[in-house]
C-alpha cells in the first residue's frame, strides 16, 4: 500500500455514512472507516496526516474549496 492508493481510498469513503437512514450503508461506512484509520496507524505519520487532512476537510465548518481539499500525494 502506498500513500496515493490510500488517497484513493479516503477519495471514495463516504465521510456523511453516519446519516444515512439504510443500515446496509452505515455498516459498509462504519467498516470502511474502520480499516482507513487502521490502516492510517499501522503505515506511519503520513498516512495519518492524509487521514486528518480528509476528516478535517469534511468535518469543519467552513466554506468547502479546492484550496482546502486534501493534495494528491506526488509519490506512486
């Protein structure tokens, strides 16, 4: 696993799971998540940051930008 193929991941997640009213969507969300952050804890500091940068991202209040999306990782 490499940074830009976790960027990927944390680009796909649906961050808003937990508002959904279908359980099936909760779960997949919940279970998903669960394997980012751990991911995030076994593969170092920058995979970390990446996922604090997308929480952050999506869970500030804020006027939403391209300026303040998370950067794609340069390294493949």
């Amino acid at each position: 696993m490499n940074l830009t193929n976790y960027y990927d991941m944390l680009l796909k997640h649906d961050w808003y799971y937990t508002y959904s009213d279908d359980h099936r969507v909760y779960i997949r969300g919940r279970d998903t998540e669960t394997i980012l952050m751990t991911m995030a804890g076994e593969h170092g500091k920058e995979f970390q940051e990446l996922y604090n940068a997308f929480h952050y991202y999506y869970f500030t209040e804020r006027i939403w930008s391209e300026e303040t999306f998370p950067k794609r990782p340069t390294n493949a």
